[in-house]
C-alpha cells in the first residue's frame, strides 16, 4: 500500500514527513534540507523555482517571487488586511474574477492556491524522491484559527497538486501529537504555535492515546513576517534620517532588506550584537554623476526586543481566551509546547514562560513538530498507528440569520468535530413559498455584525399559513472543518444544500474582531437582540389576534372589539418606534386584551350550549420569526 505522507504546509518554509517503522521521520529535500522555503518563482525564460533556488534569485527578482501566499489563502482582495500586504511585499497583488486576492507573476495571475499547490508539489517530489514509490494521498496542516474558507482553499491546492488531501488538520494540535505520541499519563498542554505568518494557541488533554482540543484561539495574521516588516521599516527610517531617501520605494532594496531583517532577527536569538552590511544600496544622482550610499546599521537584541515588543503582547490575548473557553486557567497546564521558528526568540520565550508561570517545554524541533504529527495523522488513517484518537474543534461559531437581523447559532465554537446539528425552522408570512437560507459565522449576536460565508434558497414549498411548514436546516461540519449546510422542507422533502467555497471565506481581521466585537459591544447586542426578540413577539401575536378577531369578532360586544382593535393600533405604533420595552409593554397590554377575547367567546358559547367550547386558534407563540421562523422542536 503507498505511503501517506504528512505535510506541514507553512507561510515561511514546509516540511514533509512520513511514518516509517512506527515513528515519524521527517524527509530531506533535493537541497539536503529538511525544510523548504515557500516561496515560488517566475524566470524571464519561462522556468519555475520552487523553494531553496527561488530564494536565492529573489533579490534580483523580485516582482517575479511570490512569498508568503498562505496569508492571502481564501482571502478577499478587498480585506483590509490584504491591503496591507500589498504595500509590504515587492510583488503585486491582483483582484481575481470572484474577487479575491490573487498575485500576478511570469506573466500570469495566480490563485494562492495555485501558489501553494506549486510548494506541495515540491513536498510530494520530495517524499517520492526517498520512498521510491508515487505519492498520492497527504494530510495537510492549517493554523487552526482558518476558517472554512482558508481551509478550503487549502484543501483545493492539494488537488491542484495532485494529493487526495485525506484530511485537514490542526497545526498546534499535529504539533500535540508528535509531542505526545509516547506518553501515557494524563496531561493538559497548551501549543503555543508562533510561525511564519500565524498564530495559534491551542489547549488539549492527551492521554492513553487520546488527544482532545478543549479550546482555540489565535491571529491568522501574526508571525515572523510581521517581525521581519517591523526591522525592515526601523531600518528604511534609519536610512531616510541619514541619506534623505526613502529606500521603501525601490523592490530591489526592499527585498535586500527583507533578507537582511530576517537574517539578524534569526542571528539575534543567539548572538547579542548583529551588524546589517548592505553594500550599494541605492544611489544618489548629484550633478550627473552618481553617488553609490550603502547601508550599515548595527542592532541589539535589546534593540529588536523593544521594536517587536507589541507584536509578543499581541499572543498573549488569544492565550487568556484559549483558557477561559477551555475551562483551565495557566496553573492547571501541566507543560506547554513552542512550535513555530519564531519561538526561538530569546523574548518569546521568556513572555511564555511569566505568562503560564513555567518553562516551556524545548524538546521538539519547532519547524518540523507539525510535519511529524501530520505524518501520525496519516498513520492512524492508514491504520499503521494503532490506538491514537484525535478529537479537534471548530473555532468560530455558525448559524444563520433569523428574523430581526438575528445571529441563531446552530454550531458554538470549540465545538468538536466532526459534528451535526438539525433545527427546524418555518416561514413568516402566510403562503410563503420560497425561503432564503444566509450563513454566517462569528460570534456577535446580530447576523451583520458577524461575516456571511454564503447563502442558498429552498423553493417550492406547498402554500400554508405562516408557521405551518417545517424546514429543517442542518449543518454539517466534517473532520477537516469545512462546512457543509442543507435545508429540507420536511412536508415535500425538497432539499438544497451549499457547500461554502473559498470565495465566501472570512479575514484574519474579521475573525480577530468579531470575538473582541462580542466583548466590546456586549451591552449593544443585548440591546439589539432584545429588541428584534420584542418585535418578533409583537409581531406574531399581532397577526394572531387579528385573525382570531376576523373569525370570531362577532361573538364579543363592541366595546371589547374596540379596546382589543386599539390595542392592536398601539402595537404596530410599538413596533414602528423600534423601542424595545415599549414593544414589551404594547404585547403584554395587548395579551390582556386578547385573553378577555378568549374568555368572552368561551362564555358566550358555554350560555348558548352550543358546543362544549370550541378552542380559539392558538397564537403562533413558539415560533421564532425569521425571514423563515423558528418551531420550538424541543423533545
């Protein structure tokens, strides 16, 4: 049976891995190296450089190298955060025809999945190169804190590189199982995963084979990268204040830059001084000559560590919210776990080590932790690795929008997965025939405030009164956490259903902000929520009073028609007036009112013996108004 290889697809530099005889081991590339940069090239005669030989031309071309695609992956080209990149990196990116960010090359425009699909075909040469055999199936890592979106981005360009990508998974939680392969005792760790371009934070119980992810949190847009920009921005200031010039708007400068930055940040986790010597830097053109300036600039550990102070403090939030959903509080991990190379810094490590009040645990390679654990992972679906359970959860939130604008979630985040979840829900107004199902997925309350990931109808449904059909929308996320969502009107058994492609993915920032939205704003979604739950309860029980009032308003006396008709009137002004305790007041006035019907009818039929009292039609009460409305399927 041929091998499935496990592979650590990240922003700066991939890794492969395979199981061989029980323990994973991790594949050397054509260079000697056991990691590969990710970065793709395009040359003026046409040829493509993937990895070690891209980096090394980078420099003399630099509109032609793509690097750092993984943060660009099922994202929006309009994404503010997409806007930002394009400023920091010498290549250009484009706007792609279902509007998201695509980058131009050789030539050509390319998909970021395209891009990556170009690296995951150097890990799967890589892999075939020391196994002499074909390699067609791979388990891919993503920062656990993708969404559905970047997932599936992920996953499409292992397609496009020839891998049936039989599963998805985790960073920080591959990372967990290299790390806990071996051991046998309960233990609650924390994978604090700092790379390239991301960051994760992950909190899991592994024991007796059993890995389960209690919570997750994290930036999609937070790495080495972003350490890297900082030294590259401290050093075009430095050189502006000295020589007058602005070396950000020269590429090939920018990217000597970029490599030197990144070269004294790596020299700076062991060496306390680096010098950065960059010899005919620019030129200065005065009086028709030309004057070469050269940039020479010396810096300190303690120089980087004040520059990149705030990008360390910005792991440490995602790292409060990982315990509180979890359960635990620092005290409670009984060891954490670095991943990511830029774990090394002398300073990350020290932040670690003050926040969860230990010292992080060094025993595994950072840049080839997830790689291995990916490779287990393959292992335990090709049924070489025995008695290993792998448990993972999703990270944000799902639902759909409801009636008011309403977020009703049918997923909650750091739910485990794969997971399924059916409710059923009903039209909204008499006769409806078509209702339109919009996915969301965040966490805030009211459905705009969160990011709509897609949107599908189900149509032909029977005309009825409002409340009667019952739809049934299930979502379905599988072990890769991509989502799936259907809808099915359980009277004709007519089903759609949407699987959220990449095009419909959400930003880093939106993710970011929609968990700090929720806390900030907490008081106005209450305010909101309340306010739309009040208008929907209005609503419903306006239009069932003024139909019990059409079908029975002759059996009350005038003045009781005329007090219920006015109490009608003073609803619908409630629910124009948008006042939510107003709104409460109006249902309950008009409650009253409606009652005394209720009792009038029933006294009237009880005088005339004429049945032994007839039910008036029940208020539509437990069904939730949406664009279709919610039926209380509670068991």
């Amino acid at each position: 049976m041929a091998k499935v290889i496990g592979i650590d697809l990240g922003t700066t530099n991939s890794c492969v891995a395979v199981m061989d005889g029980g323990t994973p081991k991790v594949i050397e590339n054509s260079e000697g190296a056991r990691t590969t940069p990710s970065i793709v090239a395009f040359t003026k005669d046409g040829e493509r450089l993937i990895g070690q030989p891209a980096k090394r031309q980078a420099v003399t071309n630099p509109d032609n190298t793509v690097f750092a695609v993984k943060r660009l992956i099922g994202r929006r080209f309009d994404d503010p955060l997409t806007q930002k990149d394009t400023e920091l990196v010498p290549y250009t990116i484009t706007k792609g025809k279902n509007g998201d960010a695509w980058v131009k090359a050789g030539g050509q425009d390319y998909s970021p999945s395209q891009i990556s699909a170009f690296t995951l075909q150097k890990m799967k040469e890589t892999a075939e190169a020391y196994l002499g055999e074909t390699v067609t199936q791979a388990v891919i890592t993503v920062p656990a804190y993708f969404n559905d979106a970047q997932r599936q981005a992920t996953k499409d360009a292992g397609q496009i590189a020839g891998l049936e990508v039989l599963r998805i998974i985790n960073e920080p939680t591959a990372a967990a199982l290299a790390y806990g392969l071996d051991k046998q005792d309960g233990k609650t760790i924390a994978v604090y995963d700092l790379g390239g371009g991301t960051f994760d934070i992950s909190v899991l119980e592994i024991g007796d084979g059993v890995f389960e992810v209690k919570s997750t949190n994290g930036d999609t847009f937070l790495g080495g990268e972003d350490f890297d920009t900082v030294v590259v921005e401290y050093l075009a200031d430095k050189f502006k204040a000295k020589e007058n010039m602005d070396l950000r708007g020269d590429k090939l400068a920018l990217q000597r830059l970029k490599e030197a930055a990144e070269k004294a940040k790596i020299e700076l986790s062991s060496a306390q001084t680096t010098e950065i010597n960059l010899p005919f830097i620019t030129a200065r053109m005065e009086g028709g000559s030309t004057t070469p300036l050269h940039l020479v600039e010396t810096i300190t550990r303690a120089d980087l560590e004040k520059l990149v102070a705030g990008l360390i403090q910005r792991t440490l939030e995602p790292c409060k919210k990982a315990l509180a959903d979890a359960g635990v509080s620092a005290k409670d991990i009984d060891e954490v776990v670095l991943v990511g190379g830029m774990t090394r810094m002398p300073r990350v490590r020290e932040v670690v080590k003050d926040f969860f009040g230990k010292e992080p645990h060094t025993g595994v390679n950072p840049d080839e932790v997830v790689a291995m654990g990916a490779a287990i992972q393959a292992g335990v679906l090709q049924g070489d690795v025995k008695d290993v359970l792998l448990l993972d959860v999703t990270p944000l939130s799902l639902g759909i929008e409801t009636l008011g604008g309403i977020m009703t979630r049918m997923i909650d985040r750091n739910t485990t997965i794969p997971t399924k979840k059916s409710q059923v829900y009903s039209t909204a107004e008499d006769n409806q025939q078509a209702v339109t199902i919009r996915v969301f997925q965040g966490e805030r309350e009211m459905a705009q405030d969160n990011k709509m990931l897609g949107q599908f109808d189900l149509v032909g449904i029977p005309p009825a009164r409002r409340g009667v059909p019952q739809i049934e929308v299930t979502f379905d996320i599988d072990a890769n956490g991509i989502v799936n969502v259907s809808a099915k009107d359980k009277g004709t058994g007519k089903e759609q259903q949407i699987r959220i492609q990449a095009s419909g993915g959400l930003s880093d920032a939106d993710i970011d902000q929609m968990v700090r939205d929720a806390e900030k704003f907490a008081e106005e979604d209450k305010k909101r929520r309340a306010e739309a739950e009040a208008k929907n309860n209005a609503e419903s029980l306006i239009h069932a009073t003024e139909r019990q009032l059409e079908e029975n308003g002759e059996k009350i006396d005038a003045a009781l028609k005329a007090e219920i008709e006015a109490a009608i009137a003073e609803a619908k002004t409630a629910v124009e007036s948008g006042n939510a305790d107003e709104m409460t007041a109006k249902t309950q006035a008009l409650t009253d009112k409606a009652m005394k019907m209720g009792q009038a009818i029933y006294e009237k039929e009880q005088a005339a013996a004429s049945s032994p009292g007839a039910e008036a039609p029940k208020a539509d009460d437990d069904v939730v108004d949406a664009e279709f409305s919610e039926v209380d399927d509670t068991k």
